[in-house]
C-alpha cells in the first residue's frame, strides 16, 4: 500500500485513540486526581527549589562568615605587628637617646671580650652597667673582667655579682657590674 496524502483515511491507531472515551461519572474524579498530581508534583518540584536556595544561602552565611573572622584576623594581625614596630622603635629610639657615649663603649666591650665569652644583655643605669652572658670556661671570668674594666674608660670598679653553672652543660652564667 502506497501512502498518500490525499487518499489517506486515517492511522488505525489514531482513530483508537477518539474512540476510547472516559465515562460522564468518571470525569470529576478524574479531574480532581489529576489536578492533584499536578499540584504535588509542582510542590515538590518548588520545594527542591526551596532546598537548593536554602544551602546556597547557608554557603553565602558561611563565606560571610569566614571573611569576617579574616577580616577580624587581619586587624589582629595589623594591630600586633603595630604593637611590635611601636615596642622596637621604642627600644631604637632609647638606644639612639643614650648617644654614641654607649654604643663606643660596647663596641670596645665587644672587641675585648675573651673568644669562649659571649654577652646575653647589657643593662644601663645611672650608675653604670650590667653585663650577663655565658663563657665556657671559669677561667674566661678574670680576664673577662679586665675585658670589661678596659671598655669602660671611667670605671671606678668591676664587680662579679653573679656565676652559675648551666645544670649537666660545660656553660657558665655570669654577671658582671660595671659601676663608672
């Protein structure tokens, strides 16, 4: 059989279809159950919609989140190194304060001081100077005592005010008084 448009009556499934036809008692019911899967069905469709927008909220949250707490991190951070850089400068600006007076005095302390000694601070006073440090050796102290007493060009006296032994290790602890 040859198709045509002009001879062509219908497809049998077709006419099937406009056949079959739902009784007159049965259409409201029908009606309403469609209806109600229609509304179910969009309901669930808007609350997975609800959902997604729910966690891209809560990610939006927590990135808020997050950015302030870097946020707060940040100024934390700006106001520590703030404190340091205020703190050394201080500390710059007393050393620059006690004048070249000092600075020569511990550049001739460092250019005595016996090769097994080393100086840990250096505290000035109206009086004079503390020096504390470790050395290798008891025998280091005398002549680092000399060491100190010819840095100190107007040193009236040089005291051993402290010594101790670094629990098991070969250092020792000491503190000299450099009283001018």
């Amino acid at each position: 059989m040859r198709f045509t448009y002009i001879d062509d009556t219908g497809s049998n499934v077709i006419r099937a279809l406009h056949a079959i036809s739902v009784p007159r008692e049965m259409r409201s019911p029908l009606a309403a159950v469609m209806t109600m899967l229609i509304v179910l069905t969009t309901w669930f469709f808007y609350e997975q919609h609800l959902v997604r927008v729910a966690v891209r909220e809560d990610a939006a949250a927590l990135r808020g989140v997050r950015l302030a707490r870097s946020a707060l991190a940040a100024r934390r951070l700006e106001r520590v190194d703030l404190e340091r850089l205020v703190r050394l400068d201080t500390s710059i600006r007393s050393v620059r304060a006690t004048g070249i007076r000092i600075a020569n005095h511990l550049a001739r302390l460092g250019n005595a001081l016996p090769a097994d000694a080393w100086v840990t601070s250096i505290a000035s006073d109206e009086r004079g100077v503390t020096i504390d440090g470790r050395a290798l050796r008891f025998v280091t102290l005398p002549s680092l005592m000399v060491a100190a007493m010819d840095a100190s060009p107007g040193a009236s006296t040089v005291r051993l005010m402290q010594v101790t032994r670094l629990g098991n290790a070969r250092a020792i602890v000491y503190e000299v008084r450099v009283d001018e």
